[in-house]
C-alpha cells in the first residue's frame, strides 16, 4: 500500500526533465482545482521550491480520506479526525487495484474523483524509495505470514499454503488467503489459536516499554475474492460475507485500541505500509 505523503521530482534537474516536472504540476494543479470545485477537501503540496517543480495533491488534515488510482497509488490517511478503521480500509481496498475509488469522512464521492483525474492527466509523483529496506520489510512479514499458516494448517486449514515473494511482482506483499467459505464462527476459534494480533506488544510499544525497533511483523491474512460471474444477489451475499470476515479479522486490535482512547492512553492505528 502507498503512502499518501508527498515525495521528491523523479524526472532530470534540466533539459527535459523541466518540461515533464512542468507538465506533471500542470496535472496537479488542475486536478486539485477539480476537486475543490467540487467541494472536496484537497491541498496542493509542491515538492520543492520551483513554481514548475512536481506536486502531489492530498488533503485537509482533519479529515478521513480513503483513495485509489488505478495503476497509481491507493492509501489511507486520517488527521485531527481520527484514521479509518482497519476493517473499513480493507474493505476498501478489497474491491480491487483496478478500478477508482475515493471516501472521504465516510461519504463516497468515486465518480466525481474519476471525472477530476481522467480530465486532468495527473500523475501521482514518485515516492523515493530504498529497494534494500522494502525486500527486507517484505520478508520479515512473509516469515511471519508462514509462521500463522503453520498455525493455521494445524486447526483445520491443512491445504493453506506457504507464500513467498513473487519473482514476476516483487513489488507484492504475499497474504495467506483464506477461503470465503471459512464461517465467522471458524475464523473467530482459529483467531484464539492461531492470534493475529499481539496485544501485549502492542501496550508495550504505547507505554513506551518497546520501540518501532523492537516491533514484531504482523501476519498479512486475506480471504478469496468473491466471483464476479455469480447472480447479483449471490454476489452481494459474498461481498457482505467479505466484509463480516474482514471486520472480525480486526475486531480484536479495533477494540484494544479503542479501549486505550476509552482509558485516556491515547492511540495511533497507521493503516497500510
């Protein structure tokens, strides 16, 4: 999953390097102006200091924005008014890579979100990266994914298989994908075996006891996608049944972060990586 923060030009500090910063800010500032007329909450935010420089269009902190360009970035951001749930973000981006998608405070506004981006050519400017730090962040959680999907293939799931990174979409975060068919009920009593979820770290790294340097990768855990070739009812069936299953996946960290804000510990829940 992307970041939603600004990031550095990609393109040549001269020659034609200008003309594609000129032209990717032109993208920018016509797409944020789309999106304000149409009274949604977004920020142009220049890279750096050159008025022809690249800009990334984001949004008002004090709101809760879910988005998604296809082929672009998705992500999740929440500000003074507090960030998306997991179980809403993962329904989100549930529905696919392929397709627009944008919800701001809880209202969808995805068709006024394509229209603004397919009219105004932006492109989202690229993020700086370091390839080394990715491959080692992405094994640790391919490690841990296996580590649950041992657990998982001793309590009633043996035909789950191992993943590992792919050579053809390194780029990929592997999941253990559990199948649709799996009940609330079963996927609540492999949760109490098998926990995605380690409270007891959490509270560390809240009091302060653990730093981000002692965190323990989570396990990535998804389920089969519904089919698009069932009726319509079936469908809409499969998809509500989608979103049970993604709720109680995190229905365990939602409510543990949930009583810390309760108790006045404070929290902070950063959806994506």
């Amino acid at each position: 999953m992307a970041s939603l923060e600004s990031a550095g030009p990609s393109g040549e500090a001269s020659g034609s390097g200008d003309a594609t910063a000129s032209a990717q800010r032109q993208g920018a500032e016509a797409f944020y102006a789309c999106l304000t007329d149409a009274g949604l909450p977004a920020v142009l935010n220049p890279v750096d200091d050159s008025d022809n420089g690249d800009a990334a269009v984001g949004w008002e902190t004090d709101h809760t924005v879910m988005e998604r360009i296809p082929g672009q970035f998705s992500g999740v951001s929440g500000g003074e008014g507090g960030a998306a749930s997991q179980e809403d973000a993962d329904a989100f981006f549930a529905q696919g890579e392929d397709t627009y998608g944008l919800v701001v405070d809880g209202v969808d506004h995805t068709a006024q979100y394509q229209q603004c981006h397919e009219s105004s050519g932006y492109v989202q400017p690229e993020y700086p990266r370091d390839p080394a730090e990715e491959a080692k962040q992405r094994q640790a959680s391919v490690d841990a994914t296996n580590e649950w999907i041992a657990c998982a293939r001793e309590n009633g799931y043996p035909d789950l298989a191992d993943v590992q990174v792919s050579s053809t979409e390194p780029d990929q975060w592997p999941q253990a994908t559990l199948p649709l068919s799996t009940t609330a009920d079963q996927l609540r009593a492999l949760l109490e075996v098998c926990p995605n979820f380690d409270e007891d770290q959490a509270r560390e790294m809240m009091s302060g006891e653990a730093t981000t340097q002692d965190w323990t990768v989570q396990p990535s855990i998804g389920f089969e996608q519904p089919s698009s070739d069932d009726a319509d009812s079936d469908s809409d069936a499969q998809f509500n049944h989608l979103s049970e299953l993604v709720e109680i996946l995190y229905e365990k960290q939602q409510a543990f972060y949930e009583s810390q804000a309760d108790s006045g510990s404070g929290s902070s829940i950063r959806i994506g990586s």
